[in-house]
C-alpha cells in the first residue's frame, strides 16, 4: 500500500449510526454518529456497531482502527428507552452465545479485541457504562483528561455485562475495579490513565490517536496482527502455550517478503513498501 495518502481514494462506507472510511495507508476511522443521544446505546445502535465490526474483518488492506464518537460524546452508555422496551418474542435470551463466545451486547465491545489489528478509541466528554467497556474493547485508549467516566451499571442495579469483565483483566487492579464498579462513581479522564483504564491523556485525543494509527500503519502488517494475536494468547492462555504461540509466529515471519521490507527499509532510511494481508 505505497500509495500517496493525500491523493488516494478513501474508501467509505455508513449507517445511520456508525461511520467508517479508510485512507491508502491503511488506517480506517469509525466513527459513532448518534450524537444527538450522545451516541447512547440502543437495540439499532447494537446492531449497526456489530454490522460496522463486520464490516472491518472483511475490509481489504485494514492495517488499524481508529475508533470515536461524534458530538459531545464518546459514548453515554446504554440508552435509558430501554429499561421500558420489551423483548421482542424471537431475542435472543443473554445466555445464549449469538456470536461465537458472547451474545449480542458483548460482542459490541468484545468485536474491538476480536479484530486482527490495532484498535486505538479516541475518547472525550462522556464515557459511561457500555460506552467505557466499549473503549476498554480497544487495544490503546486515549482520553482527554476532562472525560466523564464511569462504570455506570450499579447505578441502575445491573453489573457490567459487554464483556467488562474479560476486557479489564490486566487493566485494573482487582480492588480498585471492585470499588469502581460497587459504587458506579465518576472519574476523570486524567484519573483514567492512573487507574489503567487510559493509556494516554491528551487535549487532543483524536490526533492523537491518529498519530499513533499512522505509526502502526508503517509496521510490518503481518507482525502487527501476530502481535496481537500473541497479547490475546498471553492471557488465555498457560505459559507453556505462549511459549509455543512465540515461536510458531516468529517462524512464519521470519525472512517473509515483509520482515525482509521491514529491515531493508530501515536499512535505506526509507518508508517500506509492505504487501497487505
């Protein structure tokens, strides 16, 4: 993908909740486009982010995801029309596995690690409940430090169920989590960062974000999926499997056309040429 990216043709595609286009370098922006409800959470907005996270595995030449909320709003969380909706006759009970290991709630949030490449949120103004376990889906999190933050379910007498739970695991130490969660209280973006839940605070998460996707987007694709691969392996599974999973990757990837591109190009000082996925 050695095109230039000012010229090239951005590839798009939308719904009338989520919004993705793709430039030449590889790195495509989604964007929640509900911000009149501060991209709140509804059956349709389930559906249409679960749609647009289909949509990205299928995507030809994807190298990163740059995820954010138009509006004022990362995202409010879950829309309060539906605590007075009824379930439809033919939904799906929550116990029931709708898509692979999660039902349909989680897989909104949990859809973000299952991707084969980076996935960095952009998050501002508010980020509450699922919207935060939507963020924490992301592989890199960067926040602005006045962001509204919470994780909001107690509030509502529920506890976190798109995939919260999996997805801070290495995050958050267990007792802070423990309080966050039992007391639903609000912390800020700045806060976030100390607390594991940011991974950079900036004025300017957006750029920010994209500054680091365009970095991603120079690196070998093919190790940059690996890589990722492995950082799912390293926690699901035992030592002796990761062990394993190392060298079973580093095998494919050494002396490839791309590991190869990869040093000539820092060899000659140069922007590699990579062959995409």
């Amino acid at each position: 993908m050695s095109a230039d990216p000012v010229s090239a043709t951005i590839s798009h595609t939308s719904n009338d909740r989520v919004a993705i286009t793709l430039d030449a370098e590889g790195v495509a922006e989604v964007r929640l486009t509900r911000a009149d409800k501060l991209n709140a959470l509804d059956p349709e907005m389930f559906a249409r982010i679960i749609e647009a996270g289909s949509t990205l595995q299928r995507m030809k030449g994807l190298r990163v995801v740059v995820l954010s909320g138009e509006g004022r709003a990362f995202c409010a969380g879950l829309d309060l029309s539906n605590f007075s909706r009824q379930p439809a006759p033919d939904e799906p009970a929550l116990t029931e596995r709708t898509h692979g290991n999660a039902n349909r709630a989680q897989q909104v949030a949990m859809q973000w690690r299952k991707l084969p490449v980076p996935v960095i949120a952009a998050v501002h103004g508010v980020c509450f409940g699922g919207g935060l376990q939507i963020a924490s889906g992301a592989d890199i999190r960067i926040v602005h430090p006045q962001t509204r933050m919470a994780i909001m379910e107690m509030k509502w007498g529920l506890v976190p169920d798109m995939g919260g739970y999996a997805l801070w695991r290495g995050l958050v130490r267990d007792d802070v989590l423990r309080e966050l969660i039992y007391t639903n209280r609000e912390f800020s973006g700045a806060e976030a960062q100390a607390l594991g839940l940011a991974t950079h605070v900036d004025d300017n998460p957006h750029e920010r974000a994209l500054a680091i996707a365009r970095q991603i987007a120079n690196k070998n694709p093919h190790a940059i999926r690996a890589a990722k691969r492995l950082q799912a392996a390293m926690w699901e599974r035992e030592t002796d499997a990761i062990l394993m999973e190392e060298s079973l990757e580093q095998h494919a990837l050494m002396r490839s056309r791309n590991q190869v591109e990869a040093v000539m190009a820092e060899m000659e000082r140069r922007k590699p040429r990579f062959e995409d996925v």
